[in-house]
C-alpha cells in the first residue's frame, strides 16, 4: 500500500504536459483492432486502465507493439477477432467492460469479461439490456446483472435505443455493436454525453450521423486504419487547474491537452468560481487539442447541474475541492451517477472533505458545500478510487500540517506519474517549472 505524504504548496508558476486521455486512448486501440490495416498510435496512456484494453485485444489475436510507452503500433483485424485464450481481464475499467461487451457481443465465439472488486459492483444492466435487444446473448454471473459477464456472440440487428443515463460508454457499446448489425443502430440520450467514439469513427472514415441527442450508425461498415495521436486528458489537468484557479498569484499553463468540448465543462465552471482561464485551440481536426492557461484568484461558489453534469463527471471530485476552497455554498446536484462510480464518490467525497474540516452537505444526487474554511491536514483513504485519491492530495496542498492520502496504487489506473507532479509543485519558486 502506497501512501502520500502532502503538505501546503507555495504558488504554481509552470507549463505542464499531462499524460494522454484515458477515453481516446481505450478507443484508439478499440478501433485501430478493428480496422482494415496497420496504424500507429502516439501520445497513449500507458495506464493501467488502457493496458486492460490493449490486453484484451491482444487476447483477441490483434498483434500490438509497444514501441515506446506512449506509442503503439495495433494491426487491424477487419472486425474479425479470435476467440479469447481464456477470460478478458477488465481490471477496474468501466470503459473497457462496456465497450468490449458491444464489440464481443457480434463475435461468433464466446467470450467472459471479469474485473477486480470495484468493477464487480458497478452496474452492467445498462449495457446488456439494449445489446439484448439487438440479439446479443449475455449472461450476468454477478448479482444484478453485474460482473462477470459471459457473451455468446452472434448475428445482431439494429435498434432504435432511448437512453435512460447520460452515459458516453453505453453509447458507445451500441454504436460498436451497431457497426456489426443489420440495418441501422441509434441511441439517443438523455443528454450529451462525451462524443470521443462518434469523432474517432468518423476519423477511421465511418461517419455517424447526428441529429441532437441522436447518434447513429450503418451496419457492415469498414474502418480505415489511420494513425493517430491522442491528446493530453483534460481530466488530469483538472486537478492542477484547480490547485492554481484555487491559489492567488498561481499561474498555470498546460500544453497539449484535449479540448473536446464535450469534456471542458471544467474550463466554464472555473471561470463563473471567478478564475481567469484562457483557452487556446492549436487543432481541430479528429480532437480539438491546444493549451488552457489559468492565473488563480479566491475562488467564489457556484452551482453545477443538470446538463452540464455529464461534461464534468469526472471533475467533480476535484471541482467539490474548488468548492471547498470557493467562498461560499456551492451546490453539486443531477450527479447521481457519482453513486456507481469506481466508488460511490459522494460519500467518499463527503467523508474525506469533513476530515479536512470542510462543511459538507451530502444529497441523494449531489452535494452541498460551504466553502472558503482554513483547513486542516487530514488523514484520508482513496477508497480504491484514483479521482478521490488525487482530489484529496490537492486539498492537501492548501491545508495546515501534513496531509496523508493513503492507498494510492489506485492512481495509476489514469494518471501514472501524478505524485511526481504534486513533489514539482510542492517545490517553492520558480523551481516548480
Ligand atoms: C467514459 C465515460 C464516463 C466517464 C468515464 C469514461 C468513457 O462514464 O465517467 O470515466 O470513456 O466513455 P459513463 O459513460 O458511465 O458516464
């Protein structure tokens, strides 16, 4: 067990990089094994999380080399797999589980999908109810149609699916299942979720078609291999966003970091706290990339809900750290999907920022947070969940005395090389470049 040892942080003055996005990086292997050729990959995520996908492909006969940790070179099979040596291995990734389950789902062999504990109570009903629908056989060995999964793929049709979940990865588990049926496959959502899936089939030359909340697709398509590069992953800059918006005097520039905007709900909940954010595009063309500067202030509340919540779900444990640090109430709400997270990170946020010392409001969907206390170090565990562990370690950097955060390995399922950052900013001065 890997524990962080944390204490306050002087102002940040640096330009940073972040590691690759942890959702485009699943799917450049996802589509790249799927194509017709060979591609080459730059800027992936070598974490645990991507190594889950990278693996499963591997064992689904699609020749990968590592040329380096952030490149990889995946040969196409034509969406024809071979049946797995033995179970697919999902690790503790969502992204991986759900996706695979629609790619699997059109394979004539069988297939099972296990995962560790946490992805073991995270709910699948989600995803095999409307691959059911399109003809896919899957059996849930997990109580409530939960983990370990068991496909016996087969011939699929298309369907016309309304979403109850604002959920980019049951989106996408029917537009790839989609991909293998007959006919045509949309799903609508409740709201917009992130569309990474939808641009990187249309950069492989398969283009979904859109009509507002609708997405969908033409069975027996072929994608083109193409190279690709992914971008930084706007969910771990967020982190070090947040600690310099947080720190009067801070400034911040990170450099080639994804700019989806689909995913940059962050950016616009740190500018309406009062942070100067500035936000440049370099690139548009498969994902929007460039670089987001931000000089820090004393932050005020905000209110985050209803459609924003899908673009930042993945930030709202850092952003419930901004709120900490805001003056004022702040109020988080419309975010019951933090519940089946890789924790349930509404209480596991609630708990660890009253640890801090921070009054919090716990909400059936959400939270309610009175912000701008002076803090204490705290003694906090991650719950297995790498955004709590981060979000807490950066409370930690505007806390009194030390901070320990403990049971951290959990970070390197998204952001490898997170507390070598947090050492550099913990630096004093300009040394923390
Ligand atoms: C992801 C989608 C989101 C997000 C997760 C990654 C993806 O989950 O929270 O970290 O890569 O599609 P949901 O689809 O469950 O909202």
């Amino acid at each position: 067990m890997t524990d962080w040892k944390i204490r306050r942080a002087p102002e940040i003055n640096a330009e940073i990089t972040v590691p690759g996005d942890k959702s485009i990086s699943h799917r450049s292997i996802m589509l790249a094994a799927m194509a017709n050729g060979t591609a080459t990959i730059t800027g992936f995520l070598p974490s645990e999380d991507c190594l889950s996908t990278m693996k499963a492909f591997q064992q689904l006969g699609v020749e990968i080399q590592r040329v380096d940790n952030t490149t990889v070179v995946v040969h196409g099979r034509r969406g024809k797999f071979l049946p797995p040596t033995g179970d697919i291995d999902c690790g503790n990734s969502g992204t991986t589980m759900r996706l695979m389950c629609g790619i699997l789902s059109a394979q004539p062999f069988r297939s099972r999908l296990v995962g560790d504990a946490s992805l073991s109570k995270r709910p699948m009903g989600r995803v095999i109810e409307p691959l059911t629908q399109m003809g896919a056989r899957i059996t849930a060995e997990g109580e409530k149609g939960r983990a370990p999964l068991v496909i016996e793929g087969g011939e699929l049709k298309g369907i016309a699916y309304q979403s109850p979940v604002a959920s980019a990865q049951v989106k996408s588990a029917i537009l790839l299942a989609g991909l293998f049926a007959r006919g045509s496959t949309s799903v609508t959502e409740p709201e917009q979720s992130r569309d990474h899936t939808e641009r990187m089939l249309a950069w492989h030359v398969v283009r979904p078609r859109k009509n507002g909340l609708t997405v969908s697709v033409l069975g027996g398509q072929q994608l083109e291999s193409r190279d690709f590069e992914v971008p930084g992953d706007i969910s771990s800059a967020a982190f070090w966003l947040v600690a310099a918006a947080a720190m009067p005097g801070s400034h911040l520039i990170v450099k080639n970091v994804g700019l989806n905007p689909t995913r940059t709900g962050i950016l616009a909940v740190l500018i309406r706290m009062g942070a100067h954010v500035n936000e440049i595009v370099d690139a548009t063309e498969g994902e929007p990339r460039g670089s987001v500067e931000i000089r820090g202030v004393e932050l005020k509340a905000t209110t985050i809900a209803g459609r924003e919540i899908p673009n930042v779900i993945d930030e709202l444990p850092i952003l419930a750290v901004a709120a900490a640090l805001a003056t004022g109430r702040t109020i988080i709400k419309d975010a019951k999907e933090l519940r089946v997270k890789e924790t349930d990170r509404i209480a596991a946020i609630a708990k660890n920022l009253r640890a801090f010392g921070v009054d919090v409001f716990e909400t059936e969907d959400g939270m309610e947070i009175e912000g701008g206390g002076e803090y204490h170090g705290a003694d906090v565990e991650s719950f297995g969940d790498h955004r709590i562990a981060m979000a807490c370690a950066v409370l930690g950097m505007f806390s009194e005395g030390q901070t320990t955060v403990r049971d951290t390995e959990c970070v390197n399922t998204s952001y490898p090389g997170f507390y070598e950052q947090l050492q550099r900013f913990l630096k004093p001065g300009k040394s923390n470049e």
